[in-house]
C-alpha cells in the first residue's frame, strides 16, 4: 500500500466545465506530482508542487492548475474542459523536490463528454 | 531534454518462458532509471530503480534490469514469467540535477502472459 490516495475514482464531466481532482500524499512527503495518463500512453508530467509552491510544470495550458496546501495534500484543477482532457490524471507523492522515488495513487479516471 | 523508447509496444509470451522488455533513453545529463508496473484501473507501481554503483539492479517479482551507459539502455528481464505477470510496463528517466523537473515516461510495453 502506497498511502498516496485520490478522489474521486471516477468522474464524468461535460465539455466546458470546470474540474477539481484531489489527492493526499503519503506522510512524511513534501512534494507532489500531477501526470496525465491518456489512454494507450504513457504518463506526462503536468507540474509539481514543493512547499506550497509550483516547482516545476510540463507542457499543459495555464487552464490546468493547482495547490499544495500545509499538510502537503493536492488539489488538480482544469478549467474550460476538452474533449481530449479524458485521461487518468495520476498523482504522485515524494520526498523532496525531485526525490529518486515517488508512489503513486489510483488514479482519478475523467470522461468529458 | 531527456526522453524514452520503449523498442516494443506488445510482448506476448508463455507462462513460464522468459521474457525481456526494451527500453532506449537520451539524455545530455546523469540520470536515475526506473521501471514501473502498472495493472489494469490502478496507478504505477515501482519495480526496480537504478541510481548508482551496480549496473545490474534486482527489482520485485523476481524482476531484473541491467543499466548499459555506452548503449543508453536499461532492458528489464525476467527468467520465468506467470500469468499474474500480465500488465502495461513503464520505463522513465529522472534528472536529479535539474529542480523541478519529473518522471519522463515512455510509452510502454504491454506483457501479455499466456498459458
């Protein structure tokens, strides 16, 4: 058991709206990670947060967006939904910006329709 | 800019048969090397990871992989695979020099084990 846990499992949202995916770290991490995980490829890096504060990002549009907060839980958010936003949006928990292992939760599966 | 080739997009093999997946990087920098399992509707799990110091690095599951540095590679290998086996797989490279940055994943490989 990895410890890193997210919510909702799943979700349907309708093209246009707005998205909010959470995710609580493992204890004792301090940075977090957002991949997007189409389907049949592999995960792509969207940003990272360290202390609170966006460490590093991927090549996602500034309508994907997010926070850490103090007890180093995450928030995903994505506005003006797309078609091709439908993905598993994975987060992952480490210790350290760039710590040499991260684990990973289930997984949060979007469907926008 | 570091980026990963996974040389296979589907291996099919018999239980009990061995089995070795392929993955190519480039990078311009050192990096740490990982691969991760992943099963049907769950996230990653992590099967073995080379930092440092021995090329040949022993994972869960009865899983190997052997860094090659001169031919930028890191196969992962297994004698004998079950049908629990069957999964995707993920090959990633990380820069443990460079703040900020992420897993750089492959596309995977999916192992299908048949008895």
């Amino acid at each position: 058991e990895t410890g890193v846990t997210q919510s909702p499992t799943h979700l349907i949202k309708t093209r246009g709206q707005q998205v909010t995916l959470r995710c609580s770290s493992q204890s004792g991490h301090n940075t977090v990670s957002w991949y997007q995980q189409a389907l049949g490829q592999g995960p792509q890096f969207i940003f990272q947060y360290y202390r609170e504060e966006e460490n590093g990002r991927g090549n996602f549009p500034p309508r994907f967006s997010g926070l850490q907060f103090p007890n180093y839980s995450s928030e995903l958010n994505v506005n003006a939904l797309e078609l091709d936003d439908s993905a598993l949006y994975l987060c992952a928990s480490s210790f350290l910006s760039g710590g040499a292992e991260a684990f990973f939760g289930q997984g949060t599966r979007l469907t926008v329709v | 800019a570091q980026s990963v080739t996974q040389l296979d997009s589907q291996v099919p093999v018999f239980e009990e048969a061995p089995v070795e997946l392929r993955c190519n990087y480039s990078s311009s920098v050192s990096v740490y090397l990982f691969w991760y399992v992943q099963y049907p509707n769950q996230g990653l799990q992590l099967l073995l990871k080379y930092l440092s110091g021995s090329t040949l690095v022993k994972g869960i599951n009865g899983f190997e992989a052997e860094f090659n540095k001169s031919q930028t590679s890191f196969h992962l290998r297994k004698p004998s695979v079950h049908i629990s086996d069957t999964a995707e797989y993920f090959c990633a490279v990380f820069s443990p020099n460079q703040a900020g940055t992420a897993l750089i994943f492959g596309k995977g490989t999916t192992l299908s084990v048949s008895s």
